[in-house]
C-alpha cells in the first residue's frame, strides 16, 4: 500500500494543502516544533481511522473559524490497484461526517482500513504505563483494520453499554425498574463476547513471536508474555456470552450505585508479564521502549499478514525517543514499507529518502 498523493482543505494549521509522493520509500517531514509536521500524520490517520490518531475533537481538527474540513488521498493498493478515497467532517448545520471510496459514499466501518497504517507516537512509548483505554485501543485500531465486521460489533458494543448506563442512572433516581435491565444485558453480552474473544485472539496471536522480536531488539526475555485480562475463562462464544450474563446478574447492585456497567470488554485490559511480574513495575524505561518497539513491529506483520499487502507507517517524532541501535531498527524493518517520518532534524541513518522542509507550513522538497 502507497500514498500517491494527499490533499487537505480547512485542516488544522492548512487552509488548502497538497503533497505528491513519489518512488520514495521513506519521506521526512522536517522542521521546528509547532510548523504543522503531525497534522500531516494526523490527516493520514484519519483518513485510515476516521478518527484523530492524537484524539481529538473534530471542533479542534477544523482550521479556526471554519465549519468543515476535507481530506483526500489517491492510494495504490497492493492487491485492489489504485483508489481515491476522502473524507469530510462538519460541525456547522450540524455535525456529521461522511467518507467516500472512488467518489462513492461508504459507511464508517468500510472506511476504516481501506488504507491500512500504523501509528507510531511519543506517547505510545507509555503504553505500559499509560490507562487500561490506550491499550484497549490498542487491539481495537488493529481489528478494525482488518474486519469491517469487528467494528460494527464493537460501535454496537458501546452504544448498548451507553444505554445499559442511562438506565442504571434512571434505577438509582426510582424513574426505571431493575428488571428494564434484562434486554440490555443480553445485548451487551452477545456483543461484549465477540469483542471479548477478538481481542484474546489478536493477543494470542501476538503472543507467538513477540519474544523473537524482543530477542532482535536486545532483550533476553524468554518468557515474556502478552496476557488478556478479563472476568470468566470462556473460550468460546455461547460460554462466554453466558459467562457475561451472569456477571452482569452479579455486579448489578453496584452498577445501579456506581450508575455505570462496571464489567465487559470495555473495563478489560492487557499486560505483558515477564517472570510473573508486569513489564511496567520492574522494567526500566529503555526496556519498555523495546517492548512498545516489538508490538509495533508485529502490529505491522498482523496487518500485512491479515490484508495481503503492507501498510503505510507513521512515525511521529519518535527518533527523539530512541536510541541509535533502535533507529536504526526501526528503518531497516520498514525498508519495504512506505514511512512518513516528523522529526525536528533528518538522522543520520536515512538514506534515499524524500525530505520535505516545513516552514510556516509550506513544504520544500530535497533528497538525501
């Protein structure tokens, strides 16, 4: 998968915007903090996500004073051959968002993973250390990426816990009856166990060689292991569906004086355990950072392996975080792929690449 061309209007710090990517595999978006480098990530990952890499609101992605913003790319796939794609958001007459395939308007879940990416950001270097909702998103952004049907389950998901706790709120102020419960926790179980055993699975999956990557990177961890924690040690969905069932039957009391659904997918978490301890309590900081390096890495062979062609790799600022050893990982793993790269001065390890100067966000092409 490649980026032909990108182009942005009314997009953070660029009015109108457009940038032409050649046979280079590696492009170096250069300049001082503050010019606009990761906007152009940012725009990239929407396009991919429809949603901000860095969270934010769709009020603040809009450049001031606005009332919408666009984003357009031409991709050339591996496997399906060249697509335009594009999407527009809009917060003024009301807000909405609407994204298109080849001109032609698809749902949300179609969107997602037409350009598969992966994301790398300075703050993904906290991952272990960070909430239990970043490395839930985490496993989501990649599912998505490679099941439409994944993400139609997991919106469903959490619409329904959404509803389940206005309905605990209406219990505990007397204007609803506990047995109203009864509908919405069988939805939420019949979906929250699709989501649940999804993400066991991906887990698992990079389970299998994430000591190989680790060993690669410096780390002698051979027991280092990825674990999914979670309520119940269902496997299989009618176990699981029922395991959460009756969790919800048993929490019910305290979700009704808590006013919130206290179990379920989106309360689980993961860890990575090496000798029966958490990596994030005994690991120092460089060995973490190895960790989140070798989870990129097979986040990037996961969507290679799923989608039959390599996704596109953004890298925000990270080389500041890394030392030369892991720079120099990290370009030797992604020769092949297509990498967008922000960094306040070009390191010395790239080569062949297309460098683009950032000022006052205008862009000066040059090769190294």
């Amino acid at each position: 998968m490649r980026l032909t061309s990108l182009s942005l209007q009314q997009f953070r710090s660029y009015p109108e915007h457009r940038m032409e990517f050649g046979e280079e595999n590696v492009h170096v978006l250069v300049g001082v903090n503050g010019v606009g480098k990761t906007n152009i990530l940012e725009a990239i990952s929407i396009l991919s996500l429809t949603k901000s890499c860095q969270k934010a609101d769709e009020t603040d992605i809009i450049t001031w004073g606005q009332d919408f913003y666009r984003i357009k790319a031409d991709i050339s796939s591996d496997t399906e051959g060249d697509k335009t794609l594009e999407l527009v958001s809009q917060i003024s007459p009301r807000k909405q968002k609407a994204c298109f395939i080849n001109d032609v308007k698809v749902p949300i879940n179609q969107m997602v993973g037409a350009l598969p990416t992966v994301v790398f950001l300075p703050q993904d270097l906290e991952l272990f250390t960070g909430s239990p909702s970043s490395r839930r998103t985490f496993l989501d952004q990649l599912l998505c990426q490679v099941s439409p049907e994944y993400m139609q389950v997991l919106m469903q998901y959490q619409k329904i816990i959404k509803q389940r706790n206005s309905l605990l709120r209406r219990i505990a102020d007397g204007s609803a009856r506990r047995t109203d419960l009864t509908v919405w926790d069988e939805k939420a179980a019949e979906t929250g166990a699709v989501v649940m055993l999804r993400r066991l699975e991906l887990c698992e999956m990079l389970q299998c060689t994430f000591g190989q990557e680790l060993s690669s990177l410096g780390e002698d961890w051979d027991d280092a292991q990825i674990i999914y924690e979670r309520k119940g040690e269902a496997r299989d969905f009618g176990t699981a569906k029922s395991e959460m069932m009756d969790l919800l039957s048993h929490f019910q009391n305290r979700d009704i004086v808590l006013q919130s659904t206290t179990i379920g997918p989106h309360r689980d978490d993961w860890k990575v355990i090496v000798d029966g301890r958490d990596i994030s309590t005994f690991a120092s900081r460089g060995q973490q950072r190895t960790a989140v390096l070798a989870l990129l890495f097979l986040e990037v062979s996961y969507l290679e392996i799923q989608r039959g062609e390599k996704p596109v790799i953004l890298l925000d600022d990270v080389f500041s975080e890394l030392d030369d050893h892991h720079q120099a990982s990290l370009l030797q793993s992604f020769e092949e792929h297509q990498v967008i790269i922000t960094t306040t001065h070009v390191p010395i390890e790239v080569y062949g690449a297309r460098i683009w100067n950032i000022e006052d966000q205008k862009l000066v092409m040059s090769k190294k």
